[in-house]
C-alpha cells in the first residue's frame, strides 16, 4: 500500500515541478516548490513508515523546518524585489 501512496505522491510532484517551470509569477513559482518540498517531506516519512527506520523521520523533520526557514527567505527577498519593481 504504502509503495503506491509514494508513487502518487511522486506524480504530484512532477505536475508541481511543472508549475516552477512555467509558473506565470515568482510567487507562483515559490509556492509550487514548498509543495514540492512538503511532498518530499511526506515521501521520507513514508519510506520510514516503510523500512521501519527513524532516522527518515529525523530527516524530514529538518528538512520540513529548513523548508520552511527557505521559502520565507525567498517570499521576502522576491517580495522587495517586486515592490522595488512597482514603483
């Protein structure tokens, strides 16, 4: 079960992937690779789930919070950039 559940997962992650390629705005952009990342994110606790390891949870876990810390990076470093931009 849990195979085809990371197999979905992965789909979704390659329709998000084309949204940061093509996405019509920056923030768009940033937006579809936080769902990537959350996706990746859920994928290592499922493989933990899977091979009955913790350490995949530890993993995500960083790798949810360094997410986190990078996309407000970005929306604020993209934001001043807009802003800049408009006026």
């Amino acid at each position: 079960m849990i195979p085809f559940v990371i197999l979905a997962v992965l789909i979704s992650a390659i329709i998000c992937f084309y949204r940061v390629i093509i996405g019509p705005t920056v923030f768009d952009r940033i937006a579809a690779a936080d769902s990537m990342g959350i996706m990746f994110v859920v994928i290592l606790v499922l493989l933990g789930l899977y091979f009955k390891r913790e350490i995949f949870i530890d993993v995500a876990l960083v790798f949810g919070l360094l997410l986190f810390v990078d996309i407000l990076i970005m929306a604020k470093y993209f934001g001043k950039k807009e802003e800049i931009k408009n006026e």
